[in-house]
C-alpha cells in the first residue's frame, strides 16, 4: 500500500523526491496529476477563454496590482468575473494575462510553491528566487504556448531587503524583465499602459494609485473588447491589491466604486479627462 | 555456513523499543497544549534546529528524538499534506489522516527495519468554528512503535513524559488565555532538569492560532514570548 507523500517508506531503500519544491513533487512522485498541456496536441483550434487586462505599478508604500475580471471565448463572453490577480504569500502577487484555465493553474501552483518551500526550508524565498521560479514553470510551459496556450502573467511584491516594491514582466519562453515604474498587459494592456504613462507617480498616496489603477482599467475597457468594464448593475469590480510592509490588502468594493464614480462624473461634466 | 541464532520476535521487538526509548530519552521533551483561543507547541530548545513546523493551514508538528529523523518525518508530512491540498481542496487536508500515515509509517520501519526510529511526533489540528464537524482542536501522538493516540487539552512526548504529563495532569485547565498556558508550559519543562526555569531565548514555541486567516501557524519570536510570560 502506498500512502501519499510517503514515497516508499523509510528504510535504506527510500525512493521518492527529496527536494524543497512543490512542482518537481508533481512531476517525478505523482505525473499522473502534474500539470502538463503540451501532451494534449495541437490546442490551437480549441477556443479557450481569453482576454484581460492586468497592471501592476509602484506607488509610495509599495506596489500595487490590478485587473479586470472578463474572460473571453472568441467574440463571446465566458465568464464575467474571473479573478486574475491572486496573492501568491504574504509579500508577493501575480497577475494573469493569456488562456485562462492554464493561467489560473499556475497562479495556484505558484502560491503552494512558495509555500511549500517556506514550510519544508523553514524560511521563505527572496523575491528574486520567487521571480525566478516563476519564470521557469512559464518556459516549461512552452510547448503549450507554441500550441496556443499562452500564459504570460505579471509578478509583484514587496522586497523586504530592500525595502521597495518591485515587478517583473515575462515572455512565452520564460524571458523575465524587471520593470521600474510601471506594467501592463493582456489584450488591453497597451492602452493601460497609455494611460499609466501619463497618470503614474511613483509617490503616489494609497489612494492616489488606486484611481491610477481604475482610471488605466477604465481607458483599456474603452479601447479593448476583451477587457470587462466595471459593472455596476452587477456589481463587477476589478480586483486591485496593495502590497507593502506589512503585507497584502485588497481594496474593498465600495472604494473601487466610489473612485470609479467620481472618475466618471469628471467626465461627463467634460473637465479633466473628458475626450480620454 | 553457520546458522543464525534463534532469537524470539518477543525478544527482538523488546529489544527494539528499549533501543527507541534510550535514543528519545537523551533528548528533551515537547508540550502541547490547547489555550482558549488556539493550540500552543512548545520545546526546550536552544539551537536553531527546529523541534516544530507548519504543515497546512491548521495544522502544526512537534517532533523528539532524534533531529535527522523527525524533521525528516515533518517533510514528509509537509508533502502529503500539500498534494492532497492540491489534489482535493484546502480544507480536506486533515490531522487525523496524517496522524495515521505517520502512525504506519513508524510503524512499518519498526516491524521491518533492522534499526527503529527513535522519535515520538506530534499532529496538532486546531478547530475551525467555521468548518463544520471540525469545530474541536484535535492532538495526536504517534510514538516509536507506530502506536497512536488521541489527547485533549495536552500532550507531552520526549524523554520525561511521565513526570512531565503528572504535573500537567494537576495543574493544567482547559480554556486557559495564551500567557498563562505559556508559563505553565514553561514550568513543566522547567520540571525535566530539577525545575530550573527555562530562559525565553531557549524555548521554541509556535501557535495555530483559530482567529487567523488560512495559514493559522505562527512562530513566537524571543521579544513576544518574553512578553507573553512576562505578564
């Protein structure tokens, strides 16, 4: 009988992985629940939800994280709020851009990841071990993306060493570029982006950067047709979290919605912003 | 060619423990005790080699003995308690099924192995008045042999157990706040080396506590235990 985890048992002849990370425990102790698209064939026919917009940018205590909530089919609609940004530990965040449900996956399997390493090391990863790692489940992920599934997520948290918020973007085969001030991407990220390169401060007050980060959502949901809006009558906001010293906060509802609506009276009253 | 000695299975497995008890005996001991709001660990332990570890969101490890061992065991239990997180949800990761994949584990290198392990180990659940049929803290002792148990309010593994559990026995009381569960915790470690107190900065203590959200372990720092046995 063989209990999960436990290998072969205990004696001279102990088999089974050794190692510190979760990932490798997937793949070399138990394959067949590993996560692995590239055995599946050519995806590229198979519609698969798509779409977002994700954006990450530094303010004063830190870095903030934000996306919409749309996920796509093609021309249809397949969910109207997904989650694409997710705390992945105390200090660090990711946020999702490509297929969605092998995103998802990896934003899951980021999080245990850095879990487990922290329980069976007794100690976490420096923010640059846990980019690193991160960058390399995206090139392992590259005979899906050459399939069509394309998972390119952003990466954020707060360094505690150097007391800073930082970023990173990633390519398809797993290339991780630090960035300074600000990130987008996604369907809609070029026009986040836009809107950043004209609103962001790096000093920016807590809520300073929270109408950063709706404003660039909002320019993106305008331009890009597989970004979602806000939703009031549903009651569909974007996620947005901080991450600073102390750690993780996710903005609640009814500050998204009170920004948003100041944001969209100023506006309509054709001042600042109007024709944006 | 000679022919091996006859020696009973009596004999062996008798031979065996005492074995697993001197090696646990050399070592110090581990409490564990449930407080009002949560499930304290603690161990006499100056080095920097931990005695207790996180497993999942609810629960913690406590080992004895010795140290390549147990920790090997936590890591263990660390990697079964992530894949079946991972394989069914966060909340179906239980103390109980550890307890007892430690308890055959242990077991099974007791029967089957030459040499035993010569650690006693610790599964601490603590309740979740939200998860419904698990709203009670759970402890769990596995011993040298395999042999497992149940325990409410406290638990003592290591090498002075019994005299340990006796002074407990008298003086502990359920739904006790943090600070006094501590300094009664310290006292009967205190207990093993002729009741010496023990400095906080030789004590290793981590709590589950039910108030937290998701990952409920926490490791008290030399400052805070301080202030917590201050008091």
């Amino acid at each position: 009988m063989r209990i999960p985890g436990f290998g072969s048992g205990f004696g001279t002849s102990s088999e089974g992985y050794r190692g510190s990370s979760f990932l490798e425990l997937l793949q070399v102790d138990y394959p067949h629940i590993a996560f692995d698209l590239s055995r599946f064939g050519n995806l590229e026919r198979l519609e698969v939800p798509h779409g977002t917009t994700v954006l990450a940018f530094k303010y004063a205590d830190g870095v903030i994280v934000a996306g919409d909530r749309l996920a796509t089919e093609g021309m249809r609609v397949a969910s109207r709020d997904v989650q694409k940004v997710y705390a992945t530990d105390d200090h660090s965040m990711i946020a999702i851009a490509g297929a969605a449900g092998p995103a998802i996956e990896m934003a899951r399997i980021m999080r245990i990841e850095l879990e487990h390493y922290e329980k069976i090391e007794g100690q976490g990863l420096e923010i640059d071990g846990k980019a690193n790692k991160l960058s390399q489940m995206i090139r392992a992920n590259l005979p899906a993306a050459m399939q069509g599934l394309v998972v390119v997520p952003l990466f954020a948290g707060y360094d505690l060493r150097r007391k800073q918020g930082r970023m990173w973007k990633f390519d398809v085969t797993g290339g991780r570029y630090e960035e300074a001030e600000f990130e987008a991407t996604g369907s809609g990220g070029l026009y986040a982006r836009e809107s950043l390169k004209k609103s962001h401060r790096a000093s920016a007050t807590k809520d300073e950067a929270l109408e950063m980060a709706v404003q660039a959502l909002t320019d993106a949901a305008d331009e890009d047709r597989g970004t979602g809006g806000i939703d009031t009558v549903r009651g569909i906001f974007p996620t947005v979290i901080y991450c600073s010293e102390p750690g993780i906060e996710q903005a609640t509802e009814p500050a998204i919605r009170g920004v948003y609506e100041s944001i969209m009276a100023r506006r309509a009253n054709g001042r600042a912003g109007a024709r944006r | 060619m000679s022919l091996p000695f006859y020696v009973s299975p009596e004999q062996v497995m008798q031979d065996k423990a005492e074995y697993a008890r001197k090696g646990i005996g050399r070592g110090k001991s581990s409490i564990t005790l449930e407080y009002d709001s949560g499930i304290a660990l603690m161990a006499e332990n100056p080095s920097s080699l931990s005695k207790i570890g996180e497993i999942y969101d609810r629960i913690a490890f406590a080992g004895v003995g010795k140290f390549s061992e147990f920790d090997q065991l936590r890591k263990i239990g660390v990697r079964f308690a992530d894949i079946k997180g991972y394989q069914y949800s966060r909340d179906d990761v239980r103390g109980r099924a550890l307890a007892n994949a430690y308890s055959q584990a242990i077991g099974d290198v007791f029967t089957r192995e030459l040499k035993p392990l010569e650690v006693e180990v610790i599964v601490a659940e603590v309740g979740d008045p939200e998860l419904v049929g698990h709203e009670e803290s759970e402890i769990y002792r596995v011993q040298y042999d395999g042999s497992i148990s149940d325990h409410t309010g406290f638990c003592v593994i290591g090498g002075s157990e019994e005299e340990l559990r006796t002074y407990l026995d008298a003086n502990f009381r359920a739904h006790l706040p943090l600070g006094e569960v501590l300094r009664l915790g310290r006292t009967a470690l205190g207990r093993a080396t002729d009741g010496a107190t023990v400095a906080p900065e030789n004590l290793e203590v981590c709590i589950l506590e039910k108030a937290r959200i998701g990952r409920k372990f926490r490791r008290l720092n030399t400052d805070e235990l301080r202030q917590h046995l201050g008091g």
